[in-house]
C-alpha cells in the first residue's frame, strides 16, 4: 500500500509539472505549481522524524508565501487596464522573484539548504532537480528585466561559494552547489532553452550518480566520507570523479554545460556576467576539490592502480562518460 501511495504521489507531480510548463495562462501554471506542491508534501513526510517534519513545515511555507506572491503578480496583470512600461515592469519582477523564491535562488535561497538538511536522499535529490524545471521554465517566459536577473545570477554564484566553502554536511555542500548551478542555468535560460536544457540534464546526470553512492551508504557528512573510502577504492575513485565533474573541472562531463553557456554569453556580448560567473564559481569548485582530495588521501596506502580491473562494467562506463566531457565539448560547440 506505501508504494502505492508513493507511486500516485510521484505521478501527481510529475504531471503537474508538465500542467505548469505546458499551459497556456500564466493561472494554469500556478494551478500546476500548486497540485506539484499538495504532491511533494507527503513524499517529503515519508520519515517520521523531527528533522524531516521541520524541513516539511518549512518547504510548505515558503512554497506558500512564493505562491501568494506570483498569484497576486498574476491579478495585476490580468485586470490591469492600461498599458505602461513601468507596470509591466513592476509585475515582471514580482513573477520572477516569486519563482526564483520557489526555486531557491540567491538572495532567496536562506530556506534551501536548512530543508535539504532534513531530508533523505531521494527528497533532496528531487528538490535539486525536479522541483526546478517549472519555475525555470515560467522564469523563461518572463524575462523582460535582464538586468534584475544578472543580479540573481551573480548573487546566486557568489553567495553559494562563500556559504558552502566551510560546511562539513553533504547536503547543505550540495544544496549551495544546487544554488550555484542555478545562476548557471538563468543564464543559460537568457541566451537560449536548449542551452538551459543541456545543463539541466548533465547536472541531473551527475548528480544521480553522486546521490546513489551517498544514499546506498547513508553518508551525510564528510567525516564519513574517509571511513567509507578507506577500505574501497573504485568506491572513492568513482565518487572523486562525479564530485569533480559537478564543479565543471575539464575535463569531465561537467565541464560541458559551463562552456556551451560561457560560449553563448561572449557571444551575446555578456562578458562582464560571464568573468564574474568564472570567478565565483572557482570558490565552490576549491570546496569540491578539500571535500574530494581530503577523503581521498586519509588512510590511502592501497594503490588505486590495484583495484582498477575489479570495478564494474557500469562504473567503469560512467567514468568514462565523465572522462570524454572535453570531447563531447569540442563536437557539440562546432555543431551549434
């Protein structure tokens, strides 16, 4: 009966989802981000702890206010008689802050990391993947302030790589990833949607494989990582490798989307966003290499060398696709 329930709840807001992206009335999409809202609730309740209750009450109030807030924008807009610059303006910039609100973008990103730390792996994987593609989506729609939005991205990069840099939880590292990412993929979203789309799904790809090894062997925090990795190499060797393409370090898999973007924005002239996106970034990407190469080196004596034949044909592939993320660069910017 509980995978019933699960299987009907994840349904529900999968399908919202797709209500919300797909509609054709700015208050169909609020009807969708609702429905996904009443969808995710009880999944996130799955564990009866305290901790998963707080992070629950938290998500439903924000998600609340940010409803409030982009269904009163919507209002305005549909009963404004007059046309004028300054209001379309007005309205454009209280849609977006309510959807970078429910997003979790920089500067409204304070609930983001303390829900995520409550939460199981499967749950907080869904909030840093899923529950970003309808925002993102009606962001796209609204873009009439780009420069309102070029603050949110340089705030999203700066403020998640000074926050994240000293953090020992997993989650809360990645969480403060999640909300650097973000700034990648506005800008991506103010270039082009298929940019947007290609770094949407390589991160979820390399966070799927993050999350997996992390939710198989209930890692929350880094001091785990060491007493894991110490009597399992490929273990360390492939968790390394995910964490360093997740940073966008070359050559991996990550590095991909950073460049498509990088690509797009010098060409649109945006060279100034583009520096200070390279510049913030590298904060986050130091805090990727301590966590990665700290749990690398504690109780290594083992060469890696030894135990590479032992590892799976799966892990082996994934590594690999990781591995070829330059040449995948190089073949896909010289077809776009």
């Amino acid at each position: 009966m509980k995978k019933l329930y699960k299987l009907m709840f994840y349904s529900t807001m999968i399908t919202s989802t797709i209500i919300s992206i797909s509609a054709l009335s700015w208050f169909t999409a609020w009807v969708g981000l609702e429905i996904n809202l009443l969808s995710i609730m009880p999944l996130m309740k799955q564990l009866k702890n305290t901790f998963s209750s707080e992070s629950t009450i938290k998500y439903f109030i924000i998600q609340a206010m940010a409803s409030s807030l982009l269904l009163f924008s919507i209002i305005i807009f549909t009963n404004s008689k007059e046309y004028s610059i300054e209001l379309t303006m007005s309205i454009s910039m209280l849609m977006n802050s309510a959807l970078l609100l429910k997003m979790g973008a920089a500067p409204f990103h304070f609930w983001f990391p303390e829900v995520i730390s409550g939460l199981n792996w499967e749950m907080a994987y869904i909030l840093m993947t899923w529950q970003k593609i309808a925002p993102m989506i009606l962001l796209s729609y609204s873009t009439y302030m780009p420069s309102f939005l070029a603050m949110i991205i340089i705030l999203s990069s700066l403020i998640s790589g000074i926050q994240g840099i000293n953090q020992t939880c997993i989650r809360k590292i990645l969480a403060y990833s999640s909300i650097n990412h973000v700034s990648w993929m506005i800008s991506a979203l103010l270039n082009s949607t298929t940019i947007w789309l290609y770094y949407f799904l390589i991160y979820s790809i390399i966070n799927t494989n993050i999350i997996i090894i992390l939710s198989k062997y209930n890692i929350f925090f880094t001091s785990q990582l060491s007493k894991l990795f110490s009597f399992n190499k490929k273990l360390k060797f492939l968790f390394m490798l995910n964490f360093l393409s997740l940073g966008g370090l070359p050559p991996f898999l990550g590095f991909f989307p950073k460049w498509l973007v990088i690509n797009f924005m010098v060409k649109n002239n945006l060279y100034s966003i583009a520096i200070i996106l390279i510049i913030f970034t590298l904060l986050l990407l130091y805090m990727y290499i301590r966590v990665t190469f700290s749990s690398f080196s504690i109780n290594s004596e083992e060469s890696l060398i030894k135990n590479f034949n032992k590892i799976s044909f799966i892990h082996f592939m994934t590594n690999l696709i990781s591995l070829m993320g330059l040449i995948i660069c190089t073949i896909f910017t010289n077809m776009l």
